[in-house]
C-alpha cells in the first residue's frame, strides 16, 4: 500500500503565487508554483487531479493506494455530500476516479500531520519573505545616518 500525501496553499497576501505538492510515503515527488494566485479551493482539486494523473499513468503504482489531505470539503465534494464550488474541477476529478480501477481512498487528516502541508507552509513562507524583502529593501543605515546628520545641521 502507498501513502500519498497532497496539499494546495493559496495565500490571502496576494504578492506571491498559489502552490501544491505531492509526497509519496514521506518523499517530494512533484511540487508546482502557479503562475497565477487562484482560489484554495482549486489549488485543492489540481493537487488531486495531479496527483490522480501520476496514478493513471502509472508512475505512481500499487494495488492499494491511500491518498491524505486535509481538506474536508473536497473529500464531501467528492463523495457527493456538498455541492461542488468549481464544477469544471470536480468534473475532472470525479472523471479520473472513474478511470483508475485499483482501490483507492481519499483520507481526511488534521494540517497538523499533513506532510505535504507542512513543506508547502515552509515553501511558501521563504517564498513570502524573498518577495517582500525585494518589494520593500532594508534602508542602508549609512544613508539613513547621513540623512539625520543633514537634519541636525539646519
């Protein structure tokens, strides 16, 4: 049995892309920034929908195939609990579960034991701070004193 472990991040700072990744076992196996900054929900969908691709294709192989998220409402979606926000997303979801004939489980976890999660938390973070750090540059403190030096002569 494989354990797969998906996550998508959408930020609510608009500065920097959404993302998702894909861990078999506790091993980065596929990671992607977007070029775009596209709602959770659907960052959600394309990390399955990848991730169900990779298992069409047979690069991800095994009679049983366990996949974590933790994402609830997408597994509802799926399940036909909820009604689908994106329909053009859950379409392509649910088309691909009909195509993959091994068993197969969508698992809802907490963030908390989520390892694609936590990797994306990280990701992104450095990804934030490297943004931000080249929008708004630390002041050089030698100019910052030549400025005050010139205030206090006047």
């Amino acid at each position: 049995m494989i354990k797969i472990y998906i996550d998508g991040s959408s930020p609510k700072e608009k500065i920097y892309p959404s993302a998702y990744c894909i861990f078999k076992e506790k091993k980065l196996i596929y990671s992607k920034v977007l070029e775009e900054n596209l709602p959770a929900q659907d960052v959600e969908y394309l990390a399955l929908i990848e991730t169900l691709n990779l298992i069409k294709e047979e690069i991800i192989t095994d009679d049983k195939i366990e996949i974590y998220t933790d994402c609830g409402w997408m597994v509802q979606e799926l399940n036909f609990v909820r009604e689908p926000k994106n329909i053009k997303l859950f379409n392509k979801a649910r088309e691909l579960l009909n195509l993959i004939k091994i068993d197969l489980k969508l698992i809802v976890i907490s963030r908390t034991k989520n390892i694609a999660g936590k990797y994306l938390e990280k990701r992104l973070y450095t990804l934030r701070d490297d943004i931000k750090s080249t929008m708004n540059p630390k002041p050089n403190p030698r100019l910052k004193w030549e400025r005050k030096r010139k205030k206090y002569r006047k």
